[in-house]
C-alpha cells in the first residue's frame, strides 16, 4: 500500500501535537482568575505555539499541493472518501483560520504578538474593540468546531485500523523502513 511522504507524516503528527497542546492551554489559561504572572506566560506560550502552528500549516500546505496524497483503496465506498476528502478539506481551512483568529484577536486587543519574546509580528489592525469582542467569539467557536471534526477524523482513522484493518491508518504512521522520502 503507497503512503504518505516522511515529511507530510512528520508535518502531521506535529501539527496534530502541537494543536491539542495549544487547545488545552487556551482552555485552562483562560480559566485562571484575575491577572497573574503565571496567566500571562502561559497566554505567551500559547500565542508562540499557535503562531508555530501558523508557520507549519503553510509549509503542510505547499507540501500537499506538490505532493499528491496516496490513493484510497479500491474496495471503499465512494461515500466514504468524498466524506474523507471534504473533512480533510476544512480541517486545511481549520489550521489556518483557528490561530488567525487568535492573531486578530490580540491585536484587536491592542497587543502585539511578540515571537518567542524575540520578534514582533506584523501589526496588520489597529485596536478595534468591536471588533476584538467577535473574534473572541469566532476564536472559540472555531476551536469547538476543529474540536468536533478532529474527533471524527480520529473515529474515522481508528475504524480503519480496527474495523476495516485496509491499512489505512499505517499510510499516517511513521516508519522504520526505506521506503518514501
Ligand atoms: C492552533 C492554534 C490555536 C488553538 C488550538 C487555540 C485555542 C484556544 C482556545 C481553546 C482558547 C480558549 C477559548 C476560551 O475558552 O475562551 C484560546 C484563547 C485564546 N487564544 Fe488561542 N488558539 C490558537 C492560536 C492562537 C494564536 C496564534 C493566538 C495569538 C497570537 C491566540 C490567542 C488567544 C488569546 C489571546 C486567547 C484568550 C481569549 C480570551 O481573552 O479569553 N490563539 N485559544
């Protein structure tokens, strides 16, 4: 069975750490009553890792457009991988829009986005304050639907390698042996 290139799975499965580290640190920093030092160090991390995740969806995305993705096999219903082609679709959109959000957002906010403390990201609106109350709401609303679809993928992805067992699932995982690039 063809799979994927080494570096589309590499690109993969650090994205896919990368997102579920930065969704659980949004979700408690923004529980943490009040203003301490703790909260706004870990608002830093997450802006640093969302912006990271900015920067390897772009180079995930050039990488699919010259590489094509293995074929499915034969023997799955054409339902299945249109349903597969459309999730995989919004999830591209997804990687993109949920950090985007983020960015506008903070600077919305006023704030700028200082990378890794080190280099200041372009400030590309003024503070709107209008406008910074509904990307909170889109930030996190769009965060609940990658939420929701990522959970499918994953459901889908584990009935391959269950149920189906049409190897699927291993054309994503890493391996040991010379075969792709
Ligand atoms: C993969 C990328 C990202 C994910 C998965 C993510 C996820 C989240 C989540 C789950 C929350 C909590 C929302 C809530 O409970 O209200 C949050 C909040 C927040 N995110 Fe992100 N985020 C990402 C990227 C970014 C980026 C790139 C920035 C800015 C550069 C950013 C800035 C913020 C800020 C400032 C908040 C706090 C919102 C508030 O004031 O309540 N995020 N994020």
């Amino acid at each position: 069975m063809l799979r994927y290139t080494k570096t589309a799975i590499a690109l993969h499965w650090l994205i896919a750490v990368l997102i579920i580290g930065t969704f659980t640190l949004g979700l408690v920093m923004t529980d943490i009553p009040g203003l301490t030092p703790a909260k706004l160090r870990y608002f830093s991390w997450h802006k640093w890792a969302g912006v990271t995740v900015l920067l390897l969806a772009v180079l995930r995305l050039l990488w699919r457009l010259v590489n094509r993705a293995p074929p499915y096999p034969a023997a799955m219903p054409a339902w299945q991988k249109s349903a597969a082609h459309a999730l995989h679709g919004v999830l591209y959109v997804l990687i993109f829009a949920v950090p985007l959000s983020g960015y506008f957002y903070t600077l919305a906010a006023g704030v700028p986005v200082v990378y890794f403390g080190l280099f200041e990201l372009p400030v590309l609106i003024q503070p709107d304050p209008a406008l910074k109350a509904v990307l909170k709401e889109v930030h996190y609303w769009l965060n609940m639907l990658m939420a929701g679809l990522v959970g499918m993928h994953v459901a889908a992805a584990l009935k391959h390698l269950v149920v189906d067992r049409d190897g699927v699932m291993q054309r994503m995982l890493p391996s040991f042996k010379k075969e792709n690039s």
